[in-house]
C-alpha cells in the first residue's frame, strides 16, 4: 500500500459524498470557521467534470502542431474512443479494486493546485526545531477523474502538499501537481490519453486501451520517450535534490522555493547514470550518504536491478538481480552491510489480462522469500535467499544486524507490515468486503542455519505506512510509528510501538477524523537548542464530519499533541512524505 490506500471502499463511506464547510470546534479550541474551494463530486453514474484546464508549462508538449493528417487521425481515434471503446466500458462491472467510485470516494477524491497560502492559523505552537524546515507529502491526484474507465488510486497523478514552517512558528501551505511528461501532454491535449497500469490494464478493455495508445503514439500525438509514470508514491532528499517517485519511472526532481512553493525541475537521470525506472522507496544511508533503489522490470531480464550512488550522486554499484517472474517489489530495506529484498508472491502476469484479469497477481505457486545482498558485492553470487513462505510485505521499515564476535553477521532481523491476503491491494480476495489483515512483523534470519523466526507485534491493530527515524536507519531503533489503518483504507490515528518492551502507545485523530502515513522528524535547533527540542510526528489529518483539514503536531516522547495547522484547502489522504531541515532546503541544487 502507499499510504492509506484503498482496495475497497471505505466502510461508511458512500460514494456520494458532498463536502459542505460546516463550522467546527477544534481539538485545541473553537477557531474560525474557513472554506474550503467547492471539492469534487462523484457519483456512479455520473461523468465527472473536468475541472479547469491545468496550465502547460513545457513548451515542447507534440500535441499543439499537428499537421492535417494527424489532426484527422487524432479525430478519428477520439471519436473511436468516445464513442465505441467508452460505451461499451460502462456496460461491464468493475471490481472494487479499479472502480473510480470507490477509489475516489470521499477524502480519497482529488483536489485543484492550491498556491502558496501565508499566515495560516496555528493553534499550540509550531516546535522550535521543525521551524525553517518543511514537510511534504504525495499522493495520487488524477487531473481528470474517469467515469467509465476503470482506476485504482495509485493510478492518480503526482500532487505534493507542503507545509513550510517560518523562523517565528508561522505556517504556510501549498499543493502542486509534478510536471510529469504524461501530465503536461494531457492537459495540453485535454484528456488522459495514457493507460494507467493498474485500474485500466484488464481483460480486451485493457487490450484496446494499449492499442489506443500506442496508435496515438504513432502518429505523433503522444510522446513516451520521456516516460509515462506518474511520481505520486515517494519522497527522497539526496545531494540536493528533493525527488519524487513513482515506480514506473525515473524520479521527478522537485524545488521549494523561498516563498514555499514547489516548482518542477524536471525527470532527474542522475546525470545519465540512470536509464530506467526506479522504486519509490530509495534509502539513504544515514553513515555513508549513499543512496541504494531497485528498479523493476515487468516485461524484460532482468527484471530486477539494484544500483547504489555515493552522497555526491556518482553511480558506485549496479547489478543484475535474476529473478524467475518479474515481481512487484514495492520496498526494501538496508542494514549496515547489507541490502535486504524482498521476493515475495505478487507477480506480473500479462496473461491474465487475456482472460479479463488484472496483470498483477498473486501467485500462490510462489514461494516468498528474502533476499539478503552483501553491500560489497561484485556479482550475484554472493546472494542468499532465505524462503520466507507465505509472507508479503508491502513495506519495510527497518532491518538491522546481529553480529558474531568477530563482526560477521549472523543474523538479519527485518521489521515491516505483512498483509494478508497478499495482493489484496490490487485485485479482490474477499466478496464481503472484509479488510485485509496488516500485521507489523518481526522477521529473524539466522544466514548461517537459514531458520526464519516470525514475530507479530502489536497485535490486534492494522499498521501500516510508517516511519523510523531515519538517522538510525539500518540499526536498531527502539521505536517505530505507524499509521493505525482502521477502518481499512483510513487510518485514525499513529500508532508508537516500543520494539524493546511491546508497549503501543495510541494517539487519535478523534471521532471522524482520518489521517495518513506519520511522518518522524527528529530535527535539531540551530544555533541554541530550545526546551522544546526533540522528535515529533506530523500527519495531514481530514476532519470528515466538519469538512476540514489541519496539519496536526504530536510530540513523539509521550504522543501528545502540541499543536495543528489549519489548513486553507482540503487535503486528500496520499501517500509517503519527508520533512526537509532548514540547512537542506537552503541547500538544494539551484539548477540542472
Ligand atoms: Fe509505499
């Protein structure tokens, strides 16, 4: 999952939600009443509008210069599109899983860009050390909703939602789309025009989409050769550069500027070293600087491949990862010495698609399994893989080691949130509407014996989309903080789970209140520590009964809340964010 992401729909959600502002009492006193811009509408009959036309910032966009002749065939494939592909969509039944009516309902719907709104109301007080800094969020925000078509919410459009905090506690707050190459040729031409690989990619529907696109490609009406992803799930700073990451392609490099808001760069190839996709879930290491990814490949050998940048962006590793299926590996984790991957039972089958299924699937044949590499290795020889069976987690949020006297690993412990039944992300298991089971995990591996210990933690919770602190990433950590994804896909509250003791303590949103992935700032004061240094949790958090959304700061020692932003716009649930360090976003590359 990234974030509070939905297979199905929000139990007390109806897909005809209206968001009237309605005046409400806030946690930490009665404030102001603000509107929020009119959201969308989505109803299941019901096409959705589109929304004003985004404006199109590259100037290279094929679409504006069409001869003659591709203007007739860009009318004739429309018209194909419109009316004979578009009718007979509607007359078949999508699963939850890709219907938009359920993946877009309520909260999960998407908003318009909101520009940088100053001087937002802040009740508490905005922490010492997260001042200077910013926190950012992504998340999935289609630029135009489907009605027919079928959609799985991480098949939306990158939007990022800053906060940026001032010198003397002010706040301030914008969203931006990412200028992905697939945004700014739609919204020059109008209309999504790419296939979105998950919700669209089923049965002979499937089939005819891809004919659509690939016909339009070939008359020049659509450029793919600046990729097509969507850079919606993750957020990474290194060597100066905030990027923003999908999986399907290369990471979107993104500015903050001074005035906080958030300008696309352009699809960062770190300087020709990077020719394919990466994941979205790169991991910086917080000794070296060094920045390990994976990228998958779902069509082409090999279907895995890991490659590792030193702090200054020089390319040091790339490996070739056999693999027998080509494999949704959505995370992975780091220790000191290693690079621990998982290779579990969600696969990419494209003949499902003739048989009207979905390519992604889960594979019971399969074995899981880890994969533990030695960071300095030359070649794949040197991999284990540990069989883990029955074992699929969508994220992992640490691993560390346990060493023999003479420093030689014996042992990979790995914490991450197992789902069952796996896949159930992507394509329904479960005709009740049941929700899946998130179970965070603690996996030993025993390199020397092979013997797998698995040890559920905090059970009796759904956690999932969380954080440790990252300076510590790869080591040990007492703690991690996850969001509780109850009821399933929102999350009421941030989960802190002592990994030492087994306590959990519980912060809530509140009755009605949804938020998402926490994100962990172990920030530091410049120049004179304040009283009120230390770690904190920020979450956007959507009060679904008053219609409004807030910013809300939790101290992380004993997850009381010291204060909340109030936000001028609706803010969707997303998915991964980060918080930028004053001296980072000073520091970010000025140009290309
Ligand atoms: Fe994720």
């Amino acid at each position: 999952m990234n974030g509070s992401s939905s297979s199905q729909s929000p139990p007390h959600a109806s897909p005809q939600v209206l968001h009237f502002p309605l005046p409400r009492e806030s946690l930490l006193g009665r404030l102001p009443v603000r509107r929020s811009p009119m959201p969308l509408r989505l109803q299941p009959d019901m096409p959705v509008p589109l929304r004003p036309p985004l404006k199109v910032c590259s100037p290279d966009v094929c679409s504006q210069n069409l001869n003659p002749f591709r203007k007739i065939a860009s009318s004739v494939l429309d018209f194909v599109e419109d009316a004979v592909l578009s009718p007979f969509e509607k007359t078949r039944d999508l699963p939850k899983t890709v219907d938009p009516v359920f993946q877009l309902a309520g909260n999960f719907s998407p908003v318009q860009e909101c520009p940088v709104q100053h001087r937002l109301e802040v009740v508490g007080q905005i922490p010492h050390c997260l001042r200077g800094g910013a926190y950012l969020r992504n998340g999935a925000n289609p630029l135009f909703p489907p009605s027919s078509r079928g959609h799985h919410l991480f098949d939306g459009d990158g939007m990022i939602h800053a906060v940026t905090f001032g010198s003397q506690g002010q706040a301030s707050y914008c969203c931006r789309y990412t200028r992905t190459s697939r945004l700014e040729q739609e919204a020059a031409l109008g209309r999504p025009v790419f296939p979105k690989p998950i919700g669209e990619l089923h049965g002979r529907y499937g089939f005819a989409r891809l004919g659509l696109f690939m016909a339009r490609t070939s008359i020049g009406l659509v450029d793919d050769s600046h990729g097509a992803g969507t850079a919606n799930a993750g957020l990474v700073y290194f060597n100066g550069r905030l990027l923003a990451m999908s999986e399907d392609d290369l990471p979107y490099h993104v500015k903050v500027d001074a005035d906080g808001d958030l300008k696309t760069i352009g699809r960062f190839d770190f300087d020709k070293q990077l020719d394919r996709q990466m994941i979205a879930h790169p991991k910086v290491d917080p000794a070296t600087g060094d920045l390990h990814a994976l990228s998958y490949d779902v069509l082409r050998k090999p279907y895995l491949k890991y490659f590792r940048f030193n702090r200054h962006g020089q390319r040091t590793c790339q490996l070739d990862i056999s693999l027998e299926l080509p494999t949704m590996i959505h995370d992975f984790a780091i220790t000191e010495d290693h690079v621990i991957i998982p290779d579990h039972q969600v696969v990419f089958r494209l003949s499902e698609m003739i048989r009207g299924g979905s390519p992604v699937i889960f594979d019971q044949t399969k074995t899981s399994r880890f994969m533990i590499l030695p960071k300095d290795m030359h070649d794949q020889s040197a991999i284990q893989r540990i069989d883990v069976p029955d074992c699929f987690c969508f994220h992992l949020w640490n691993a560390w080691e346990e060493k023999d006297e003479r420093g030689n690993t014996v042992v990979i412990n790995i914490l991450g949130s197992c789902m069952d039944p796996p896949g159930s992300i992507f394509n329904e298991y479960d005709q009740n509407g049941s929700a899946p089971r998130i179970e965070l995990t603690k996996i030993r591996i025993n390199l020397r014996s092979g013997q797998v210990e698995r040890r559920p933690l905090a059970q009796g919770l759904n956690l999932e989309a969380g954080q440790v602190d990252r300076k510590f990433l790869g080591r040990e950590t007492r703690y991690v903080y996850l969001a509780i994804a109850e009821p399933w896909p929102k999350c009421r509250g941030i989960a802190k789970v002592d990994l030492l003791t087994g306590e959990v303590t519980e912060f809530s949103y509140g009755r009605g209140s949804y938020g998402g992935e926490p994100c962990y700032i172990n920030a530091t004061c410049e120049g004179s520590p304040s009283s009120d240094c230390g770690d904190y949790l920020v979450s956007y958090v959507r009060d679904e009964g008053r219609e409004e959304s807030e910013l809300v700061i939790v101290r992380a020692s004993d997850m009381q809340q010291v204060g909340l932003v109030r936000l001028p716009a609706r803010v969707p649930y997303g998915f991964h964010g980060i918080f930028l360090r004053p001296e980072e976003l000073r520091n970010q590359v000025v140009c290309c």
